[in-house]
C-alpha cells in the first residue's frame, strides 16, 4: 500500500477575515511566515510529496497565483520539488 500526503492550503488559508472560505488573510509577511508557514516548513522535512494552493487571499492577493509565495519560497527557497 503506497499513500502521497498533500499539504494543503498553503498558505494562510486559516487566516481569513472571519474565517471565511476562500476568504481574505490579512497580515504581515512576517506573522504569515511564523504562523501559517510553520506547518508546512514541517511537512517539507518530512518530504511531503504535494503542496496544494490556497483559493484564499493574502492582503488581497489570491495565494494560488502569488509568484513570490509558490515560486520564489516554495519552491526556490524551501526546495519544494
């Protein structure tokens, strides 16, 4: 038996404005960093094989097509593959 485990919603999703459903996170880089990033820091060490995109905001900007948080840090600077 052979399970992937998918790390979702990244990142941020249990932030939102009243925690709405596709809703709005409204914070600063560094508290998204320390409090919706940490989880998913865990599950890259232990070589989670999906990440899925958040339908969610972060200040307004839809997480599923932030460059800089799938690309540049995800990918890039975490070493998500």
């Amino acid at each position: 038996l052979n399970v992937i485990a998918c790390a979702k919603h990244y990142v941020g999703d249990g932030g939102t404005d009243g925690g709405v459903n596709e809703g709005n996170t409204l914070s600063s880089f560094e508290h998204l960093e320390s409090v919706h990033l940490r989880p998913f820091l865990d599950c890259l060490s232990l070589h989670v094989s999906t990440v899925m995109a958040s339908f969610s905001s972060w200040n307004g900007t839809k997480l599923h097509c932030n460059y800089y948080l799938i690309t540049e840090l995800l990918k890039e600077e975490l070493g998500f593959k």
